[in-house]
C-alpha cells in the first residue's frame, strides 16, 4: 500500500556533505519503495544534476501512474565548480536563473535526466531576491507541468506567492518543527484557508531532532541543544523517539499533506516510515505544544 503521507528527499542522493555511490542511491529509492513512498521529491542543484540521474534510473522501471515526481526551477547548471554541499558532483555550477528561457530549459534537461516525459510538480526554488520574476516563472512552467509552487525554507516567501494567489502548493523546510513553528503564524493558516498543499521538509532541522548537532545546516548552538534535550526528556517519559514526534508533528496541521526526508541509504529511509508509524499518546502532544519554542 502506498504511505501517501512520506515522500523521499533527494539531496543526500546528490552527495550533500559526502559522497554516496550509485549502488546505495539505488538501493535507497527502493527501499523507499518497499516502504510506500511514492512522491520523490527533487531538483537540479542537488549534485548538480546528480540526484536527478540516479532517481531517474531507480524508477525506470515502475509504471508511471504509481508516482509523482516534483523537481525545481531557478537555477540552471553551466560549466564550472559544483555546489560545495555536494561531494562528487559533475563539473556544473548552479547558477540563479527565473527567466522564462531559463525554466524552460531547466524543466527540459530535469526531464532528460530523469528519463522522463513529464514531472507532476515543479517548484521555484529558493526565490528569495527573486519574486519581481516569479509570475513570469511561474507562466513559463505551467507550460511543462499545471501543479506550479515554491521550494523554500523563508516562510515571508511562501507567504507573499500564496497571498498573491500565483502558487499552487508549497515545499517549506524547517519552519515547522518541534524547534521552529514560525510557518504557524500565518502562512499555514493561510494555505488551509486557500486549499494549498503544504509539503514539509527539513522537519528534523538537518539532523538536531535525529540525534545529531546540527540545525539548519550549521552547528546548533547551546541554547538549542538544551531545547532539543527538553523535548528529548520528555518524549522519554513516555517512551517515545523524539524524532518520532519530529517526523509527525507537521502532519498534525490541516495544511500539510506531506512529510518529506532526506535519507541516504536504505536503514535511513526505513527507519523514518517506521517513525512514522510509531504511536504517540495525546498527552505527549499536549505536554510537547506547551514547551516554549
């Protein structure tokens, strides 16, 4: 049966902060598949095209109507030094991009890599400095693909496309978390009120729910290791991982309708669709939404 409600991360795929083989992406994908994930989520920057390849030729071989695939726009690969997240990249630098001309070439080379006709979802990615180009964007993919949204991890962002009524689903990283619930405020009000999906990403903040050391992508400070062992104690007293609260709790708003994570081998993936299925008691909950964020 298909868990309609993980979807798979690709970044890890592409090498982002060390290099992983094509045996262990592939073995990744399908055991994700095995899983019931089956919305994979992508895009150019990750390894430089990398992750796109290696998740094309993972599904080459699954019928087409039992999986969507989202990729971004914004960026398009050129000659140079790849991305420095990312180990093992191909000689391509990502460089920002809206322009009409740009998505449509962008959508065109995503499709090729991913030996596919078509995507489901294309996001404009990290548009920040970007939204006087958006609308135009925004035209230029609905020309490949009619589901149109943004990837990004500043809730103002999200926030001004959706009230402008020009998006129609939103990929937001780390900005509703058990540490960061900011996106709370107003933008997932917002998208329950207009009907827009919300996907949530980063909902381990890179890594500082999961038992690492790091939030959004940079050392977590001592402040924020002390809030991460608060909620870490409490889920203990009732015998619960934190990071399964961490995978669940975005899925408890009415505006999001999907989880996604990161994984870069098959016990990784493995171990967050059983997190998700992990039972927690409401009063864990209630005790988890009354600590301070």
């Amino acid at each position: 049966m298909a868990r309609i409600r993980l979807g798979l991360g690709t970044a890890p795929l592409g090498g982002l902060f060390a290099s992983i083989s094509d045996d262990e992406a592939a073995a990744t994908v399908a055991a994700g598949w095995a899983s019931g994930i089956r919305h994979f989520d992508t895009a150019p920057l990750y390894g430089s095209g990398l992750a796109e390849i290696r998740l094309g030729r993972a599904l080459a071989n699954h019928p087409r109507h039992e999986f969507s695939i989202s990729t971004k726009v914004g960026r398009v690969l050129l000659p140079g030094e790849p991305d420095r997240h990312f180990v093992g990249s191909p000689a391509l630098t990502p460089v920002f991009d809206f322009s009409p001309a740009a998505v449509r070439r962008s959508l065109n080379e995503s499709l090729e890599r991913l030996r596919q006709e078509h995507v489901d979802v294309a996001l404009l990615h990290d548009p920040e400095g970007h939204l006087d180009e958006a609308r135009r964007a925004i035209d230029a993919a609905r020309e490949f693909v009619p589901t149109v949204g943004v990837g990004t991890n500043v809730v103002a962002t999200a926030l001004t496309l959706v009230e402008r009524g020009e998006i129609d689903v939103v990929l937001l990283a780390g900005r509703y978390t058990l540490l960061d619930q900011t996106a709370g405020d107003a933008l997932l009000p917002l998208c329950a009120e207009r009907g827009v999906p919300v996907h949530a990403a980063g909902v381990f903040n890179s890594g500082v729910l999961a038992g690492g050391t790091t939030f959004d992508y940079d050392t977590a400070s001592h402040e924020m290791l002390e809030r991460r062992d608060a909620l870490a104690d409490l889920c203990g007293r009732y015998g619960v991982p934190l990071a399964a609260a961490a995978i669940q709790f975005p899925l408890r708003h009415p505006a999001v309708h999907l989880v996604i994570v990161g994984a870069r081998s098959p016990r990784e993936i493995e171990e967050d669709a059983r997190l998700l299925d992990t039972a927690i008691p409401p009063e864990l909950w209630v005790e988890l939404l009354e600590l301070p964020t």
